[in-house]
C-alpha cells in the first residue's frame, strides 16, 4: 500500500540548485524559523523539533517503500530509514546546534527544487510557501531522494557512517566514540559532507 502510494508521486527530474541558491534557501529557512516563532509565539526549538518529526516520518516511509520489492539492490534506503527512526528516540533538533546543519541543507535543496519545478510565467512560489506549517508529501520525497541519491552517488562507507549518525542527532564528539575515532578526525569529515549536500546534482532519471 505504502509502495503504491508513492509510485504515483511524479518522479520528474528537476534541474538541481546551484550551490549558491542552496545557500540562500538556507538563508530563507532561518527567516522562516523565526516568522514561525512570532506567528506561533512557540520556541524555535519547538517549531523546528516539530517539522523536522513530521518530516522525518514521511521521509522514512517513502524510504521504506523504495527498499521493498528487492528495488534497493544495496539496502542503503532501509539504512537511511532506521538512521530517521533512531533520530526519533533522540531529544529534538535544536535549529541553534551544529547537530541540524545536514538537515537544513537537505531540507533547501528539496524546498528550492520544488520552488523551481512549480515556478512559471504566472506562478511564483515563495520558499515560504513551499515549507508551509508542515511538511507536504511532495516535500517530503523530494527530501527523502535527495538524501538517499546523495549517499549513494557522492559518499563513501566512511563519510556514509558519520552522515548516519549526524542525522540522528549525535554531535561530533558521540560520532567519535560511536566510529572510534578522535573528536578532531570527525569535523573535516563532517564538512566534506556539507560540500558535497551542498553541490551534488541530481543523477536520478
């Protein structure tokens, strides 16, 4: 049922955003925090904890789909699904902690690539408008294949391990004695990963 839901998501392949506009929409992300935080008049602990849950969710289900059938050869998608449900048993994402950077860069790129596929002569969508007060599904699969396509095209076991365990919510030093590593060998790793979140392009059919 799951799998059947998605299949009738287009699977259109967009023209990925530049960096650049990947690091604007990360711009616009933390507007939207803060517009929601006077609008709500709730933390921007809460409102990011919030969204981030609901995504999460929805994300891990269309994860789990694509992993059914034998369709992931690898079973990187199912992987990438229990590293979202461990991230629920965790205390919230705070938007202020380094722990919610690899978030905010795919949440970005999947809201500026649909920002793009929706614009026309007489439609301009906001980022605003895309992110919404929750996350749509439409948002939500465009999250959940942005991040599988880039651990599976651009990341090795190595930087796969520390991406994983970032989307949990674990912060460098819990990556450290999670890998047995040094606190110091896991921020460049960590920052490779930003480099290639922020510049992989879309290689999907």
């Amino acid at each position: 049922m799951c799998a059947k839901l998605f299949d009738s998501i287009s699977r259109t392949s967009y023209t990925s955003p530049s960096p650049a506009e990947v690091k604007a929409a990360e711009a616009e992300l933390e507007a939207w925090i803060q517009e929601r935080q006077l609008a709500q008049h709730e933390s921007s602990h809460v409102i990011w904890g919030r969204y981030v849950r609901r995504l999460r969710v929805k994300a891990r289900a269309y994860l789990i789909s694509q992993s059914m059938g034998g369709r992931d050869q690898d079973n990187l998608a199912f992987r990438t699904a229990n590293a979202m449900f461990d991230a629920t048993e965790k205390q919230e994402l705070d938007p202020g902690e380094r722990s919610s950077d690899l978030w905010k860069i795919l949440l970005a790129r999947a809201a500026r690539e649909i920002q793009q596929s929706e614009q026309s002569e007489t439609v301009q969508l906001s980022l605003t408008e895309v992110l919404g007060e929750a996350p749509s599904a439409q948002l939500c699969i465009r999250f959940a294949q942005e991040l599988e396509q880039t651990i599976r095209l651009s990341l090795d076991d190595r930087l796969r391990n520390v991406l994983f365990l970032r989307l949990e919510g674990c912060v460098s030093r819990e990556i450290a004695q999670r890998l047995g590593q040094q606190e110091d060998e896991v921020e460049p790793q960590l920052a490779e990963i930003r480099q290639r979140l922020a510049t992989a392009r879309d290689a999907r059919m």
